[in-house]
C-alpha cells in the first residue's frame, strides 16, 4: 500500500452569503492539494482569495460545503474532538485574551489539554524565554507591543507541541529584523521536530525561505502555480520561480470585492 | 488629590448632596415640621434605626427579600438567555414576551401575586423576580453575545470540552455585564421592594414606610427612606470595587479622567 498523504484537500468548495444578504459566493472552490507529513507548505496569494478560509477549514473552525478535508484520516470539522492537542495555530492577529497574563496566555492551550499547572507554566515560561519574552510573564497584553503580543501567541501555538503548525501571516505585523529572526526560530523548531506545517504569507521572498513547497493562489481559492524548493531551487533556480510566482500573482485582476 | 478621579467624584457627590440638604433646611424654616422636618431630627431618625436592633432588622430583612429576588431572578435569567442563546427560534418567541414583562407595573404584580398565592414572603419572592428577570435576562445575552468571535475561534482551535470552554473563554467574558446588570437592577428591585412589602408583610422597609404615613411622620418616612438608599450605595460601592478588581486587565486611558 503507498502511503496515503498527510493532509487531503479534495474537492473543497466554500460557499459564503454575501454581506448584503443577497446571495452566495464561494471563497474556496474545488480545492484540491496534498501535504506529506513533515512537509513545510507556503500558500501565497492576494488579499481576499480564500486563504484564511481556506486555513480555517483545515482547521476544522469551519464545515466545507462540499468535498472533503482529511488530516491522517480524520475530517477536522466533524471529528472535532480527535484533534485536541494536535494542531497549533498561530492567527493573522494575536487573539490574545485580555484578561489573561502574558504566562496565563502560553499555558491556554495546555490546560484545556487538562496538563498538571506545575508543569504547564514551567513549559509556559520556557517558550516565553525562547522567544525573547522573559521578564514579561505576568504583563497584560495591553501592556505589550504589538509584536511582542505576536510572540506571545507563537508560544501558545508551539507550548502544544502540536503535530501540525498553522500559521496565518504570524510575521506581517512585525519589523523586518524580528520577522527574520522568527522566522528562522520557527523553521528550527518546525525542522527539529519534524512537524508539519501550513504558512500563510503575502511575501514572495518569506514563502520561499520558508516552504518546501510553495502554492500560489487564485481567487476563489485555487492552486495557480506550485514550486518544490529543493535541490537548485534555493540557488540557482530561485530567480526564475520568483519570477514565475510574480507572474502568476499578477495575472489576476486586482480583487473586486463581493 | 484633585486629579483622583475618584477623589473628584465624591467631591461632587458631597456637594450635590450638601446643596439639597440646605436647602432642605431653609425649608424646615418656613414651612410646618411635619411638612419638613428639621435635617437633624432626620438624621437623629436615621441613627436610631440603625442601632436599634428591632428596627436595624427590619432593614436586613428588607436587604434580604432584595437579594433573595435579585438572585432568583440572575438564576433563572442566566437559564432563560442560555435557552434564547442556543436557539433564535426561541428567541423570537421569548423576547417579545420578555418586552411585555417588562412594562408591566409593579404595583399590578402586587394585586396579582394576591390573588395567586399565599405566603407573604413567597409573594414577595415571585415580585421581585418577576420584575427584574426581563432586563437580567437581557444584560445576561447582551454580555453572552458580545464575546469576541476571533477568540472564540481561537478557544476552539484547541478543542475544549464545554466545560473548559466556559470556565476560560464565557465566564470571563459575561462578567464585566453581569456586575453592570447587578448593579442596575439593584435599584430597581430596591425601589421595587417597598412595593411588593405592601402584599403584607408585617416588617421590612415598605411596611415602616407605610406606618410612618399612617402616623404622618415625615421624618421617620425619609429616615427609612434614606436606609434603602444607603442600602443600594453600600452594595453597589462593594459590587464596583469586586469590578475593579476583576476588571484590573483593562487599560486605562490617560485621557479617560
Ligand atoms: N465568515 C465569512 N462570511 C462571509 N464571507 C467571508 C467569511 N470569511 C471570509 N469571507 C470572504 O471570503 C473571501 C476570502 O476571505 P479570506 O479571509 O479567506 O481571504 P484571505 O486570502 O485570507 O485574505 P487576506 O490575505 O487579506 O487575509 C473574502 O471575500 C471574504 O470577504
Ligand atoms: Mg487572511
């Protein structure tokens, strides 16, 4: 038997009402991918073209209208449960809660996996040093700057020691420097332990230092170009797929919205 | 000291209060006693219930009666916006009952709660909640649907089980307006109470009030008066400093005072 992939995107279609209430149209239509297991995948696209829908189907947040989601066997939407404690997600924005420290925040997920509290801030505090936020632990998120805030809820993300990482634009609203230094932090923690992961992003150059693989995006959702970045692709070859990527990017029209 | 805001606002509070006071004092001048009385026999009225233990008990009984409905009425209306909450159908069939409820007057429960039931505390009892459940109901769903929705999905990335998800995401997120509802609704049920004391009972705030007018007594009338009012300052101080000090995440800003 060949081994079935990781992750199966088939079929997927999402339709939504428009705001006005008149009608429907589909944010992601007849989506169809594969992730092997520990496989890095950075999905790029313009503003609107289903991205985040797409991240919240396979996060099982929402239910596709037609096709199929399958993670290792399993649909995240209606098998809601049987994914506790094995993804992690790292949001567009931080969705800190307000109410809670900056510890109490990283150790969110371990509770709701029910681990010992001793245990859980121990684990809390060490992502929170990892990522530069040591002497921070007991500040509110509004207390906090805005990549500061952004760390914060990578350290939730990863304290899960999740199977599968998604991760919506973590670094678009941090500076340069932070954004490499993380990025390179995360492909070390994501590489080390053989996760896999899904990348959004709305940079060429981070989708490419990032990803094994690089999808590109049409609106509604779909595949419009894809680039495997080994062997000569992080050399010689990169020019030319940056190339092909910003082609591909700029063959669509700007988004009308609905 | 002048910058405190909240230093400032009891300031204020003082000098509203001590206005009114003198000018009910010019008025004991002109007018007859037992239209109104002199500020120091209403306060010497005031002390003395308040340590006069048959009297003090009266006031407590008045206190608990307004607790006791409060209680009921946040119970049932936390169960009522859970039903409403979970269903829109319902709701459309709920709240416009809710919204009937509420303009019925409570001096009309008063008759009806005579005619339905026995039992002068029950009475009092089924007043009380029956008054205050529509605007708790309403404040408990107000605060229910104002949970973030990026955090809720932010919560469920994580899969909780209920009873996680309600303990770390809905509890803290209905209770800046559950304290807000307690305190809004501890004046009505305050001004309700006295009402619903006149269904009988032999004791409490209503039923002094209701001697002093018998007796004519102006400054007994507002000596009680003044213990439901002190009683609603006290609880509602303590309900706010219960607020700030659950509320101490929230950022002030520089501007707000
Ligand atoms: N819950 C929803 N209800 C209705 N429409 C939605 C909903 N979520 C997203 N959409 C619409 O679906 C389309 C795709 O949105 P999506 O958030 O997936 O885009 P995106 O690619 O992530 O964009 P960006 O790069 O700006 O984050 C947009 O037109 C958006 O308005
Ligand atoms: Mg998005």
């Amino acid at each position: 038997m060949s081994e079935a992939p990781f992750i199966r995107f088939t079929e997927v279609t999402k339709v939504f009402s428009r705001p006005d209430g008149k009608g429907t149209f589909a944010a992601v239509e007849r989506l169809s991918f594969d992730i092997a297991k520990g496989e890095v995948v950075a999905v790029l696209g313009k503003t609107g073209c289903g991205k985040s829908t797409m991240f919240n189907l396979l996060a099982g947040l929402i239910e596709p209208t037609s096709g199929a989601v399958n993670i290792a066997g399993h649909a995240p939407f209606d098998e809601f449960n049987h994914f506790r404690g094995k993804i992690g997600i790292v949001f567009q924005n931080d969705r800190l809660m307000p109410w809670r420290t900056a510890l109490d925040n990283v150790m969110l997920g371990l509770q709701i996996l029910d681990k010992d509290p001793k245990e859980s801030e121990e684990i809390a505090r060490r992502w929170l040093a990892r990522l530069g936020l040591s002497g921070h632990e007991n500040d509110y998120p509004h207390a906090l700057s805005g990549g500061m805030r952004q760390r914060v809820s990578i350290a939730r993300a990863f304290a899960v020691e999740p199977e599968i990482l998604m991760c919506d634009e973590p670094f678009s609203s941090l500076d340069e420097m932070t954004a490499r230094d993380l990025r390179a932090e995360f492909l070390r923690l994501v590489k080390q332990d053989g996760k896999t992961a899904v990348f959004i992003t709305h940079h060429i150059n981070e989708a490419m230092d990032v990803g094994d693989r690089v999808l590109v995006f049409h609106r509604p959702a779909r595949i419009a170009y894809e680039a495997r970045m080994d062997g000569d692709a992080r050399n010689a070859g990169r020019e030319a797929i940056q190339a092909e990527i910003l082609k591909v990017l700029s063959l669509e029209a700007p988004v009308a919205h609905p | 000291m002048w910058s405190n805001p909240q230093f400032k606002q009891f300031y204020q509070a003082t000098i509203g209060t001590l206005v009114l006071v003198a000018a009910w004092q010019i008025a004991s001048f002109f007018f007859p006693h037992y239209l109104f009385p002199p500020v120091q026999a209403i306060l010497a009225r005031t002390v003395s219930i308040l340590i006069n233990w048959p009297e003090l008990k009266q006031v407590l009984e008045t206190a608990a009666r307004i607790f006791a409905g409060l209680t009921g009425a946040f119970l049932l209306g936390c169960l009522v916006a859970l039903v409403i909450g979970r269903s829109p159908k319902i709701e459309s069939y709920i709240t416009p009952l809710l919204v009937f409820l509420q303009g019925i007057p409570a001096l009309s429960w008063v008759i009806i709660a005579i005619i339905w039931f026995h039992g002068t505390e029950f009475r009092i009892f089924f007043i009380m909640v029956i008054t205050t459940l529509p605007a708790f109901t309403f404040q408990i769903l107000d605060a229910y649907r104002s949970m973030s929705k990026d955090l809720f999905e932010m919560t469920m990335s994580f899969r909780p089980s209920a009873r996680i998800l309600f303990r770390v995401l809905i509890v803290p997120t209905i209770v800046p307006g559950i304290l807000t509802a307690w305190k809004v609704n501890l004046g009505n049920a305050a001004r309700v109470v006295v009402v619903a004391e006149l269904v009988g009972a032999t004791g409490g705030v209503g039923y002094e009030l209701l001697r002093q007018q018998q007796l004519f007594d102006m400054a007994g009338a507002l000596a009680w008066t003044i213990q439901l009012v002190l009683f609603v300052l006290v609880v509602q101080q303590v309900i706010v400093m219960v607020e700030r000090w659950l509320l101490r995440y929230r950022p002030v800003s520089e501007r707000a005072s």
